[in-house]
DNA sequence: ACGAGCATGTAAGACGTTACATGATTAG
DNA sequence: CTAATCATGTAACGTCTTACATGCTCGT
C-alpha cells in the first residue's frame, strides 16, 4: 500500500464513526488517534478534497459560514473496508532515545542515567492518560459498537508504557552496577594533539 | 533538530565505533541499528559527502578498488558528542496495526483476530531474535566499551516485544468475550438501496 | 471589544524512498 | 566462470511538515 493511501485510510476511517468537517477530521486525529497515529494538517485538506473529487466522500453545507460536514459515500466505505484489508504498512524504526544509548559510550554514563529517568518519567505520564482514557471509554461509552477495539489499542498503549517502565528500571540498575560512582563522558582526546 | 542531522548522527555514531566504507556503514545501519533504526540507501552516500565537505570526516583510499574508508575527525567527535546531546526527536506515530483494530467494527471480529495473531506471531520471533543477539553479545563482545550499551538497547526490544505478546493475548481474550462463536464484517448495505 | 478556538486552504521546501546505473572482487 | 556481495553514486518521484494567509463565531 502506497504511503499515500495511509491519510486516506486515516480520513476515511474518522468520518466512518460520524459525519463531520475537515477540521473536525483533523482533532479527531489528533486526539482520538493520536496515541498511535498523526497526520500533517496540510495533508488533511487535500485528501479530503481529492477523496471528493473521486466521490469517496460527499460534503454538505452547514451553517451560514460555508463549513462543510462530510460523510462517507458508499463507494466511499467500499474503499474504507478495502484499505483495511490491506497488509500493514510498517514505518521503519527511529527511535532516538536508543540510538543516544547506543552510543552512549560517547556521552557517558550520566546522560544515559538522565535520558533513561526521562523516558520513565514520560511512560509513567502516558500510563496515567491511558488508565484514565480506558475508563473513560469502559463507563461513557460501553455500549458503543466502536468501545471494544478503542480499549484494545488503549490497553497496546499501557502495555507499551509498562514494558518501558521496566525496561528503564532494568537499565538504571546495570548502568549503576558497570560504575556506581563516577560515570563522565568518554575523554575527548583534545589535549593528545 | 532538523531532520536531516539525524542521519549525520547515525552516519557519526556508526563511524565512532570503527572507521569504514559508506557500503559498510550502511550495512552497520541496517545490521546492527536495525531494530531501531533505519536510514535509506540514497541517505547515506550524500550524508557522507556533505560530512566529509564540512570536515567531520575524512576517507582513506584503501585496497586498489577506490573504496575509501572513512574516519571521525577531530571536529565529527565534538559535532557527534553536540548531536548526542541535543533533545531526542520523536517521529509521529503512525501505528497501521492499532489504526485497523481501531476500526475493527468495520473488518469484523474475524479480521481483528487475524490481525492480533500475526503480531503474536511476528513479536515471538522477534523475541527470539533478541535473545540470541543479547546472548551474542554478552558471550562474545562482553569486554567492549559499548557492550552495555548494547545490550540496554536490546533489553528494550525484548520487553516491548514481550509486552506485544502479554497485549495480543489479552486482545484476544476481549474479543472471544464479545462473540464467541461468530464475527463476520458489519453488514455494508448494499442489498438496502 | 477581544481572545480563543473554529474553519479552510496554499506554497515552499525539507525529507526519504526507490529505481537505475556501473563496475570490482570473491567464494563456490 | 558465474553468482553473490562489495562498492559508489544519481535522479526522479512522492511524502510530510511548516509557515503563511484569511476570516468567522462565540463567550466574557
């Protein structure tokens, strides 16, 4: 699957749960999806717009100030269920913390100490939000057709967060035991020349 | 950060652990920081240029062929040691397996199941990969500098690819709950107009 | 009246992947 | 000798982010 059809699946998807502007597409990105997915406000807008033009979705004026509501058309959910069936598209890795431990020799061992309790400190956060969203969604919104897969990606979010946790811990402890005391930055060699 | 100047880092950080060909650097890239990290092919080539034009490293002709075997610089140490420190990047989300369990009530239970055994399957293997590598290095690079590093790196693999397996397994359980028995795809209307 | 948030877009430029093109070396 | 791997690059294309630009509406 072209990376391009990822936004459309992403659009598609959003207005499969209710009818509503591009804006709205957008938060809804943002802040129903956001814990695992993202898309660029400027990508929004013109695949919305193409997706019209191919009559995948249909927008309808609402208000006096010419927003635009936008529904799946049938054609539209037909594309909506073939995008899911799809493979996966996996994105490769980058993750900048372990690249910064990895060569960690370079910095040293208090900065990897620091960037581990940061990362902690992050997954202990998002743990928190994810309890709190998984029983939001369990009490609001139980009977939603739509409640069981929300709760599953909210509990791959907690297991993620707990999974780091853990990991950070267990890092922390063989940081301390390769040199309890000290731990500066490798020397730089500067004086050598 | 910019973007770009991630690429620097990895290309510096791969240099720092031993002087090679941009062929091997890439071959590092791909082999060693694979599981979290990934730098394409065209990336590499103009990387190395641009680093060596800036006088962050330098290439040594070596064997008959031409190939040239880059080193760190004095100036590729500081500007490693700079990137290193700078804040970690975070790339958007963009997870493809949550965003189509999200919309499982489209694909129907049966989809959904498929989807969260693949990554059972798929997290077990990589578990296993982890534990050979972590075996590996602990047997056979234990002395290195980077040895810990590396193996903080590897830890993290195995505990999110464990917290994969505890995620999907417990996914599964919810959606066996739901339905036991059946679960095909949400009726699409078609017979209705 | 004014600020926050709703709403719609465009354009430039950075970023990244993929395919193409070419040749040397080495293991089987 | 021949296939795989080492080795070096370029060019085209697609993708994505960011910044800019504009105006409305609603609460205080």
């Amino acid at each position: 699957m072209a990376r391009r059809s990822q936004t459309e699946l992403a659009v598609l998807g959003a207005l499969s749960m209710q009818p509503m502007t591009a804006y709205a597409v957008r938060s809804a990105i943002r802040d129903v999806l956001g814990h695992f997915w993202s898309e660029s406000f400027g990508q929004i807008y013109p695949t919305l717009t193409a997706l019209e033009r191919h009559g995948m979705v249909q927008g309808q004026e609402a208000g006096r100030s010419g927003s635009s509501v936008f529904s799946l058309t049938h054609a539209g959910q037909q594309r909506l269920r073939q995008l899911l069936a799809e493979p996966v598209v996996t994105t490769p890795p980058r993750n900048g913390l372990l690249l910064r431990l990895f060569f960690g020799r370079t910095t040293g061992l208090a900065a990897c100490r620091d960037l581990l309790i940061t990362a902690q400190a992050d997954a202990q956060q998002r743990l928190h939000e994810y309890e709190a969203l998984a029983e939001h969604v369990a009490t609001e919104d139980a009977d939603s057709p739509d409640a069981p897969y929300t709760l599953i990606t909210i509990s791959a979010g907690r297991y993620t967060a707990q999974a780091t946790l853990q990991w950070a811990a267990d890092a922390l402890r063989s940081l301390d035991q390769l040199a309890p005391t000290s731990g500066g930055p490798v020397p730089d060699g500067s004086a050598e020349r």
